[in-house]
C-alpha cells in the first residue's frame, strides 16, 4: 500500500522503518549542504507572483547578497522562494532550493544551482538553520510564520547561536510585534531584551550591510548580536562629537601654518 500524504498518521510498526527514510534524508542534507559557503536563509510567502513587491523585494535582496559572496537557502518552491533563487542566480551566486513533497502549491522552481527533496518538515528545517549565518523573513503565512518562530526559538534557548534574523517590511510585521508587547511580553510570557533577537528593516542594502558587518565580525558570537554593530556606533559618535569640542581641536597646533 502507497504511503499516505499524512506521512506522521500510522504510528506504529512502520515507526522503525520510517526511520530509515528519516536518516536518508538527514544523511543527503548533510552531505550535499556541509559543502556550501556562508549562507542566508530566506523565508516568505509562496502565493505571489514575478509583478508582486514582495517578489520583486526577494529577488533584489538575494541578488545583493549573492553579489557580497553568500549562498542563498529557500524552500525551492514558487513565489519569495522563487524570487530569491532568481535573485541569487542572475547575481552568478549558490541558489539552494530544499524543496518539500505537498499535496498542493510547492513545486520545485528552475533558479536552483543545488536542489534537494525533503519529505519530512523537520529535517528539511535543520537544513535551513544549520547552514545559515542570518535569516531574512519576508511576509509570508502560516508556513513562513512556523520558520520565523522556530528559528528565533533555537536562538532564544540557546540551541544555535545568535545568529541576526530580520524581518523585512515594517508594515506587514510591526503590527505582530506591537501585539507581542502588548499581551506577551505585558504577561510576563516574554521579555523585550528576547524580542530585539528581531530587527525590523525596510532598506534592501541597510538589511545586506548589516548581514555582512555581522559576518565579517562574527557577532552572532557575542551575547549582544547586532545590537553591538550599534553600541560600537554610538561610542564613535560620542568620541567625535566630545573631540571636536576640545580646545586641542579649536586651537592651531604647533608647527603647523594655517
């Protein structure tokens, strides 16, 4: 009897030898993924299409970070997962596609430079998370939500490094973080100091700038993450705006001719 698209109903005997696909699959992703080069991962929403902004957004931030060096990760499938796999092609970059067997709305996009087929959700997650050095999160729905959510929770348990996770679209994405504030992190359920593991950005290049300030100095090593690209930022300040208002720096020095 063929399996059933409900690949986790039948438990029981067939347990042990699902496992073994399980491995499978594991043991491809590993192989085919250990081989990569710094990457990011893009989530978003697979039901917009090529004239939507929000594709045209993906595309044009994939294509960025393919022209800074870094392999992009989608789901392989239609829509922002397309957009990025464009994105990142047309920039000459690695595009990974880790597609997933649906019943509906995934099939496998023609952008991808390396292509796997997952059929259990979880392992095909692992690939996203164990690969990356940031994480990009489009709008997108309960599939991009789930990714978002997981994924911030590996971080806040401590499970993979603080690795820099950027919601892009202020307007699609301020109204759940205004809601997180105001019932769960009013209810004790969360603290801000957890939610700012989420940086809102609207800026393609400011997102990639900072993708690759954290890269390039390791951040996601440091219990402050980006915030301290902005710490270092307004200590700089601080030491520029108290020098220019020294005497030394009103007066002539001397031996110099003005």
């Amino acid at each position: 009897m063929a399996d059933s698209q409900y690949v986790l109903e039948d438990m029981g005997a067939k347990d042990t030898w699902r496992v073994f696909r399980m491995m499978a699959e594991l043991v491809e992703g590993f192989d085919e993924m250990s081989q990569i080069g710094p990457a990011v991962s893009i989530f978003g929403t697979a039901r917009c299409k090529p004239h939507d902004p929000v594709y045209i957004l993906a595309e044009n931030i994939a294509k960025k970070l393919a022209d800074k060096g870094f392999t992009v990760i989608t789901g392989g499938g239609p829509g922002v997962m397309e957009a990025g796999n464009k994105g990142a092609l047309s920039a000459g970059g690695a595009s990974i596609g880790l597609n997933i067997s649906l019943s509906h709305e995934q099939r496998p996009n023609s952008y991808q430079t390396k292509s796997l087929d997952f059929r259990y959700f979880f392992v095909r997650k692992l690939m996203f998370v164990k690969y990356a050095v940031a994480f990009v999160i489009l709008p997108g729905g309960f599939g991009s939500l789930d990714e978002l959510f997981e994924t911030v929770t590996l971080i806040q348990t401590k499970k993979i490094k603080r690795f820099p996770m950027f919601l892009v679209g202020s307007k699609f994405w301020n109204p759940l973080l205004d809601w997180l504030r105001a019932e769960v992190i009013t209810r004790g359920f969360l603290t801000e100091d957890e939610l700012d593991l989420l940086t809102v950005v609207d800026d393609p290049d400011e997102l990639v700038d900072q993708i690759v300030w954290c890269n390039n100095e390791k951040c996601y090593l440091t219990p402050e993450g980006l915030r301290g690209r902005k710490a270092t930022a307004d200590d700089q300040s601080q030491t520029d705006s108290s020098s220019n208002g020294t005497v030394d720096n009103l007066i002539d020095k001397p031996g110099i001719e003005t």
